[in-house]
C-alpha cells in the first residue's frame, strides 16, 4: 500500500494478483476506506 500526500489530496494505491485473493487482502482493503472515509491524512504532521 501506497498513499503518497501532496498538497490537500491524499491517494491510496493497492495492487494485488486477483488469483492471490485472501481475507488478510480483502480486511486490508477494507481497513483502507474506512481510513479515507474518516481520516484527513493532509493534517498529519
């Protein structure tokens, strides 16, 4: 995972191989939006 903070954006990248599917992937994945939907990461420090 990636989230690189420039300005007032922050983006989230993941890559993964779809034949390598597997719950620790999808929680992660999940853990990931709700961070973006709750957390301004552009006000850490």
């Amino acid at each position: 995972m990636f989230v690189p903070l420039a300005g007032e954006r922050a983006e989230t990248f993941m890559a993964w191989h779809p034949a390598r599917d597997r719950q620790a992937v999808r929680n992660l994945r999940d853990v990931a939006a709700e961070l973006a939907a709750t957390i301004d990461l552009t006000e850490a420090g």
